[in-house]
C-alpha cells in the first residue's frame, strides 16, 4: 500500500508481481474519498477492517432477501453543447467531442470534448477491478476519426500508455491533436485528459500513434456463416466468469452472442442493445465485444477462458497470449496495450461477425459479410491481481 500524494511507485510496479498495488491518495482527487476508496479496495481484497473505528456509532443492518434487480428509475440527463462558433472554433460533430481547431503554423488539428458518466451513460458497464475505465476502443475510435478528418484515415500504430478512470462525480475533459504531415505523409496523434473544472492540472497523456494513407488490405467476409467445420462454443456464462476475475461488464458491453471455434480460428456474432451508433465510426462498445471473442481463442475448456479486452498501459512487455487459467494467483487476463494497421471499411454497423484467424488479429464484417474493420495487430499485457500489499 502505497501511502504519499500520488501512485508515483503503484505505476511503476511490476505486473508480474503477485501482490496487489493499492495508492491511498492520487492527485487531483477528493483525499477523504481516495482514503475511503483505498480502504474499501483493501476490504474487497481480502483485508480485514475495523469498521466500528472508521464509521463509530453506527451499526450492521441486514441485507434485503431478494435479488437486487439492478434497474435505475431516472431519466438520463441530456447534453446541451455550447455553441462552438462563440468561440472562434468548429463543431466536431463526434459524440465523444465537441469543437474542433486548427492550430497555426503547423497543418495540425485539435479537438476537444467532455467525457462523463452522466453524458454518456454506456461508460459505466466498463469496469475493470471495480472502477470505471474508458475502454481503450474508444481511443481507437477516437484516433481514427481525427485521422479520417484529416484525409489519414489508417491507424499506422496506436500505444496506450495511462487509463482514463472516469469517476461518477466529475467529468474529464479530453483532446485529441494531430500533427502535421510528415514527408510520408503520416500524422502523429495524442490523446490527452484531464479532470474538468482543473484549469491547473496537468494533461495525462492516454495513448499516442500513428495515422496515415495506407490502406489496410481488405478480407471478405465468409460466404456461409458459421463456416463450414465450425464447432459451437457455449457462451452463456461468459461475462459471470470475466466478473469473477475482475472484468464487470455492463449490458452495455455485453456483445458477446454466439461463438464458434475451427481449429486456430474463433468466429462470432456482436450485437447490443439499445447504443446509439450515429456519429460514431464503430462504436467502442462492440469494437470492445469483438475483442472479447479473443478469450476464445486458445482455449478449448470454455470454463477457464480468459484474453485481452481492455484498456491498458505502456510496457515493454511483448505477451501476445489470450489463454490462463482463472485459478492461481494471477488473473491470467490480458490486456491490449498497442494496436497496429486498423482500418474502418464501414460505419453504422450495429450488429457485427467476426473472424479472429489468430490471436491478434480480427476481421470484422456486418451481418451480410460486407467489411467494416480490420485490426491486424492487437498486442497484449497481462492483468494480474493477488494480496494486497
């Protein structure tokens, strides 16, 4: 447990180790609630407290008999955006941003826009170990319509470096730059974040890359669906089983439909209900479902599949694998951390087919088998958990 005014040693542990990492207090944040937050992530690992001192006077209370049926009753709040033009900029027409502007003297372009969990609702079925992340699909998302705006429209390489934790009680305002053209004609891209309302906090970087004009080459989808050959694999308790090992998805992300293994190759069918898909290239949370099927990938034992779906951070670590083993010490879930070659065919898909003929590349068609992406390197870290420490 790391006790000081940031996760300066948490970040830089190593994720190989088997001890859990806990920060008591980070920057920019509420420091009676990071207490609070650290204690009950102690609690949930495993550590006993004496609630008696922390909370003195008060008492246990029993839990309802029934099921919590986890349905909420308001109505979603609605985003009225300012007008861009009042302030001398574009508006972005993204749902994940708001006003665009060129930057002088450079051919670079930056955008801007506000994430929060009041806003956009959907972000908060993307949980890993108990808080909510912004899924490193929506950097993808993100990357490649700043590159599509500026005629760069592949993803050349794309690294994410530090999480965007997105809390319930304040937003975080984002940019998005992309620099001018090299000789090649390749642009860098950043995307950066920091907490709204902290005019003086410094920006985290969250991911950086590459766009640019080569095509990614384009795989037909297959001509009779499930191909031939292709053994059903039972996916209906799939998302209990990521929960159990730390991964809450929400309904939101719950894309995961059917399955089918033929030898090395995974394919599957993405559908969600009730996202609005306008205006975006691919929706994160399919692009996030799609990903999922890599815990297919290499093993045959349904009961103990585990892969990479998530967003990560920077490391030289190189593991590519999508198999382990829920028991252990380790969660044996692996994170993507750098992307490579993804290209957007289509937009408005709402429903997707797709075909993994490795480990870490996906062909994704709509449900007529027309493309509409293709990721050919999607690299992976583990996520491992155990004792606090």
């Amino acid at each position: 447990m790391e006790i000081g005014p940031d996760a300066a040693l948490t970040a830089t542990a190593d994720p190989g180790d088997e001890a859990e990492f806990i920060a008591v207090q980070r920057r920019d944040r509420d420091q009676p609630r990071q207490l609070l937050s650290a204690v009950g992530e102690l609690y949930t690992r495993g550590v006993p407290v004496d609630w008696a001192a922390l909370f003195p006077g008060a008492r246990r209370v029993d839990l309802p008999t029934y099921a919590f049926q986890r349905q909420r009753f308001w109505l979603d709040s609605v985003a009225v955006p300012a007008d861009p033009a009042a302030a001398g900029q574009q508006n972005a027409d993204h749902p994940l941003l708001a006003a665009m502007v060129a930057l002088p003297g450079s051919d670079g372009v930056a955008w801007t826009g506000r994430l929060s969990l009041d806003a956009h609702p959907w972000l908060a079925d993307h949980t890993v170990t108990g808080t909510v992340l912004l899924p490193g699909t929506a950097f993808v998302e993100l990357a490649l319509f700043a590159g599509d705006q500026v005629g760069c429209p592949t993803i050349e390489e794309l690294t994410l470096h530090h999480p965007l934790v997105l809390s319930p009680d304040q937003g975080a305002a984002i940019q998005v730059t992309v620099a001018g053209p090299d000789e090649a004609g390749h642009r860098a891209v950043e995307v950066h974040s920091r907490p709204e309302g902290s005019a003086e906090s410094l920006w985290t970087v969250h991911a950086t890359g590459t766009v640019g004009l080569n095509a990614v080459q384009v795989r037909a989808g297959a001509g009779v669906w499930p191909p031939e050959g292709a053994v059903a694999v039972p996916v209906a308790e799939f998302y209990d089983r990521l929960a159990d090992q730390g991964l809450a998805y929400g309904p939101s992300f719950q894309g995961l439909q059917t399955a089918w293994r033929r030898g090395g190759e995974v394919f599957a069918e993405i559908a969600v209900t009730g996202l609005e898909v306008g205006g975006y290239g691919i929706h994160p949370a399919l692009l996030d479902a799609a990903l999922h099927t890599a815990f297919l990938h290499t093993n045959t034992n349904t009961d103990t599949n585990t892969g990479s779906t998530d967003s990560g951070t920077d490391t030289d670590s190189t593991d590519t694998g999508t198999s382990g083993s829920g028991s252990g010490s380790g969660l044996g879930v692996a994170v993507p951390f750098s992307w490579s070659g993804i290209g957007l065919h289509a937009t408005g898909a709402t429903a997707l087919r797709v075909h993994l003929p490795d480990p870490q590349t996906l062909h994704i068609t709509d449900t007529t088998g027309a493309p509409v992406a293709t990721v050919t390197t999607v690299t992976t870290r583990p996520l491992t958990t155990g004792p606090a420490a």
